[in-house]
C-alpha cells in the first residue's frame, strides 16, 4: 500500500507515469482506432421467447451454468438426425 491507500503490487506508479496530456501524446490517441466489446460474429445468437415443459427445464438446469447451450445443443442433434426426412 501507499500513502494514499492505493495498492502498488503491480508496479505502477501514478507519480512516475508520464504526462499524456503532452508532447504530441493526445494527437496519438485521436488518431488511434476505438474498438468496444467483442468482434461482432458472422452469425450471432437471435434472443426468443419458447416455451418449454418444466421437467425439460429443470433437467438442463440441473446440470448448472450453460444450461440454454444445452438445450441449443440438443436442438441442433436433434436437426442433424432428422435433417433427411
């Protein structure tokens, strides 16, 4: 801890950080391209509304976190084996 209450474990420094206000730093920094978030994916996840019975439910919740890629999964089998009818 330092003075001020703040941790340095890292190894920063804030009174030795330079002054980025300065010596050309902010017309880098307009300059640099913004990027937010994750890629945006070719084919993205559409959020719906189904309903399901509530055994269904609970057994995929059973299995803990991750329980709507399940279900996703098992919709997706289901496809594959019945692709050819």
């Amino acid at each position: 801890m330092n003075e001020n209450g703040g941790s340095t474990a890292r190894g920063f420094d804030p009174d030795t950080a330079p002054d980025l206000s300065r010596d050309g730093w902010p017309e880098k920094f307009a300059g640099a391209p913004v990027r937010r978030g994750r890629p945006p994916k070719a084919r993205p996840k559409v959020s719906t509304a189904i309903r399901l019975s509530q055994d269904v439910i609970d057994r995929f919740r059973a299995g803990g976190r991750g329980w709507q890629t399940r279900i996703d999964h098992a919709l997706r089998d289901w496809i594959k084996q019945h692709d050819g009818a």
